[in-house]
C-alpha cells in the first residue's frame, strides 16, 4: 500500500513542488518589502538559501504528509476513467479542490483560525497558494508518469 502511495513519481513531483513552493513564497513576500540595495549574487544566494530552508521545514512536510496521499488517492479515484482529456481534467479539477481543502486544514492546524475572506488580497493570495502547489504537483506527477509509461 505504502509501495503505491509513495511511488518515484510521487516523491519526485513533491520534492520539486516542495522547493519550487518555497521559492515562490520567498520571492512574493520578499518583493513587498524594502528596497534592496545589496549585490544581486548576495540576495539571489539568501533567497535560494532560505527558500531551500523554508521548503524543508515548512513546506515539504505539508507535501509529503498531505499532498502525496491526496494525490494517490485522486489516482485510485479515476483510475477507471478510459477517456485521457476526461481523466485528466478531472483529476486537474480534484487536485485543486484537494489543495484548497488541504490549505483550509493547515491555516485551522497551524493558525488556529481560518483567513479572512473579506478581504480580496487574502483571498487571491489563498487561492494562488492553495491551487498552484498541488496543480504544479499533478502536472510533474503526470509528466513523470508519461516518461515512465514511455520508457
């Protein structure tokens, strides 16, 4: 069971999704701040850095413990779908349903409280960063299943 859940595909999709999730989150909160008036290699080695820390201790745990079994369980959901674009659009459909309920669990876990959903910003700001990651997820399960199919 656990052989299937974490299958090669899976775990490369959530390591990438993790630091490419990391990077992003550095990178948006980042360009709301301050001016930077430092060398380009200096701030571009502290995002990578941190980035690379942000995605190990927050980020990749929410991956692994919630992405990767979501996921599995969307696949032995439309594992029986034969037509190809109706699969896929379900399982792309399923996957953003699945992150936005994944985020509203780890905003009640981690906050204690669910975002404010008066206010716009907070709103697209929760829909990008509930739907991206595990879209951007399924999309590199998918390529990686085709490779593996192919080869």
């Amino acid at each position: 069971m656990l052989k299937n859940i974490f299958s090669k595909s899976k775990l490369l999709a959530a390591c990438v999704t993790s630091f490419n999730m990391g990077f992003v989150f550095i990178i948006l909160t980042e360009s709301t701040g301050e001016e930077i008036n430092a060398a380009f290699f200096t701030v571009a080695s502290e995002v990578l850095l941190f980035s690379f820390w942000f995605s190990l201790w927050y980020i990749a745990p929410i991956v692994f413990l919630a992405g990767i079994p979501a996921s599995a369980g969307i696949d032995k959901i439309t594992a029986g779908i034969t037509n190809t674009e109706a699969g896929n659009t379900l399982r792309a459909v399923l996957h953003a349903l699945a992150g936005i309920i994944i985020a509203l669990l780890a905003y009640f876990v981690l906050g204690e409280r669910f975002p404010d959903f008066n206010n716009r910003e907070i709103v697209a700001n929760f829909i990008f960063l509930s739907i991206y990651p595990i879209v951007f997820f399924w999309l590199i399960d998918t390529l990686a299943n085709k490779k593996n199919t192919e080869a």
